[in-house]
C-alpha cells in the first residue's frame, strides 16, 4: 500500500514527532510512505524509508493567511497528481487544522484528518480572551471537520468531538499515537551534556496551552529545594516568567532536543501543566523509561494513561498550590510506574491499525 502524510512543517512538536513515528514504522513493514510538507521547516530527524516533499523552498514558510491557504492548497493538488501519476494512495492523512485546512482546499482523495489535540477546551480557553473569536474557531472546525473522516488520538479526543465541541465527523476512529519501547531505551543511553541532578523535567513548546506560568508558580511553591529543567526553546516571555518568581538560578532553559530521552531519563520526575491535550507523548515516554509523572488532568490523555493506577500523580488544571502538593508527595514518596499497563501504545498494534484503515479505502 501507499500512504501519505501531510503536515505544515517538521517542527519540534508532539504531533510531527508522531507522525514520523507512524510513517517509520509503516515504512519498516514494506508499505511506501510519502511525508508532504506545506513549507521546508524540518527540526526532526527525518527516519529513513520515508519520502519527504516540500512545497516551499528550504527554510521558506508558507503563508498562512486565506490566500496562503489556497496558493498551498493548488501546490498540494499539483504535488500530489504528480505523486498519484506513479502509484495512487491508499490513505492520505493531514494533521493539526492549518494542514487539515489546506487538505480539503486540494480535495485530497482518500482524505482522513488526524486530531491531535481537545477542540472544545482549546476553544473554551480562547473564550476567556474573546468570545467571539472563539464563536469563530468553534464554527470553523465544525465546517472543517464535520463532513469528513477523522482519526482520534485518545478515547478523550473522540469524546470531546462527539460531545462538547458537537462535531459530527461522518466517522472517528480512535488510534494513538506509537511508541517503540525499545528504541526509547535504546535513545535514552545516548551521550548527552546532562544537568546537575537531581532535577524535574517539562518537555514542551513554549505556548499558552503549555501553561509554563502554572509549572513555575507550583514550582516556586515546593517546600523542597528543587531544580527544573525546561526542554523549551528559549523565549523572552518565559525568560521574564523566571525572573519575575526569582527562579533564576534554579530553573534551566535547554532548549529543543531532538533527542529528549536521555534528559528524562536523569530526571525525578516529569511534570505536565498543561490546560488541554491530545494524548501526552512525554507522558508515554516518561514512563517507559521507569519515570514518575505528575500532571494536570487535563482534556484529554492524562486520566487514560495515569489515572486508573495513579490516580493521586492528576491535579486539576490551573491549580499551582494542587500541582506543588503532588510534586512534594512525589518527590516523598516515588510513584510505582510499573503499575501502568502501556500495551496499547505499542507500536505494532497502531501501525496495525493504520494499516486495517488504508486497507479499508479500497
């Protein structure tokens, strides 16, 4: 079979890294796997045995205005006849709601969208700032992705579509993102220039979403002395977060790691602070790697992977005083990750899935 993935960039997010992830391993079981690109922005290694097509010169971005929108929307169409005029597809998949966006302008064929993330509580929190901005997003994703198939990243994610944000999607499959145990261990054993231990670890892009002002105000409240590490890229917002707690000489700024593991894998413990998800990867990761994780319980992902074992290591969102509390009886008392079944994230049953679902185009 022949599948395609369409992305806006290779950026350092959670949703590329996935990507990539599913592309490999359809790729190791013999499929032919294309990654299109709507601009050449490319943080990640790219695996090999996949196929990368970019539609802007290296380094160049696209526009993402209503014009850029349909002139990459006409790049796609042509990049993909050209593609289809060897070997058609059997499944194209777009990701993250720009690249989804651009995907119907190009009526891409065999077209499913990947949601990454919870749609309603990302609209909620933009209600905060604007309602009527957030009227706008709410109807722009019903319009995009309520006559169209769509795969899910967590049970929560597919909840929230039929629920709360009243996406009537004509079908949602449920697929989580792959993780390859092995090769995390494998990775996390890599040389790196660590931090002075002990440390706590955030893994994510500086954004609100992230809720970086949560993480350091709960951090400024431990009654413990601790250090955090932030795998961030260093902004002059998150900088002023800093001084302004007076957490100058306990919190580093590392910057984006291609390769994260060795870093988490020093850690204590890992913390999420996040207002909403899709499904967490560090969360996945941290714990294969036998690290204790605290996290908001946010929509949607953190209560389906630590809640049934770990129900104390969730706190609810926006609460630094909460989130404090769970890191000190962590760091007290280290939660026993091995109570968490991952199974299901494995990466022989998603890849699997992947393929009953290209199989099922026709």
């Amino acid at each position: 079979m022949r599948v395609g993935f369409v992305l806006t960039n290779l950026a350092g997010g959670g949703a590329e890294k996935a990507v990539l992830k599913i592309s490999s391993g359809l790729a190791a079981r013999g499929h032919r796997v294309d990654v299109i690109l709507l601009e050449h922005v490319v943080a990640h290694a790219v695996p090999a045995g996949l196929a990368l097509h970019a539609l802007t010169a290296p380094g160049r971005h696209a526009s993402k205005g209503w014009l850029g929108k349909r002139l990459a929307a006409r790049k796609l169409a042509r990049k993909l006849a050209e593609l289809e005029a060897e070997e058609r597809f059997s499944l194209l998949v777009s990701t993250l709601p720009f690249t989804d966006e651009v995907a119907r302008l190009a009526r891409v064929p065999v077209h499913w969208c990947r949601i990454a993330n919870t749609l309603s509580a990302e609209v909620a929190r933009l209600a905060v700032r604007s309602p009527a901005t957030a009227a706008r997003r709410i109807a722009r994703y019903r319009g995009l992705y309520g006559a169209r198939p769509v795969v899910a990243v967590s049970q929560g994610v597919a909840d929230d579509l039929r629920g709360p944000a009243g996406i009537a999607a004509s079908r949602i499959q449920v697929i989580p993102n792959p993780f390859d145990f092995s090769e995390i261990s494998r990775l996390a054993k890599a040389p790196a220039e660590l931090p002075e231990r002990p440390y706590l670890i955030h893994a994510g892009r500086f954004s609100g979403q992230k809720r970086h002002d949560l993480l350091l105000e709960a951090f400024a409240r431990l009654n413990r002395p601790a250090r955090l590490v932030l795998l961030a890229d260093p902004e002059p917002a998150l900088e002023r977060m800093i001084r302004e707690r007076g957490l100058e000489g306990r919190v580093q700024v590392a910057g984006f790691q291609q390769n994260p593991y060795p870093w988490i894998a020093a850690a204590e413990l890992l913390v999420l602070s996040s207002d909403h998800e899709g499904l967490p990867n560090v969360i996945v990761e941290a714990l294969a790697l036998g690290i204790p994780v605290v996290s908001t319980d946010c929509p949607s992902g953190p209560r389906e992977i630590l809640g049934a074992a770990l129900p104390k290591c969730l706190v609810p969102p926006g609460d630094a005083a909460a989130l404090a509390g769970a890191i000190d009886r962590a760091l007290a008392a280290r939660p026993d990750v091995s109570r968490i079944d991952l199974s299901r994230y494995a990466k022989a049953p998603v890849i699997e899935a992947y393929e009953r679902l290209a199989a099922e185009q026709g």
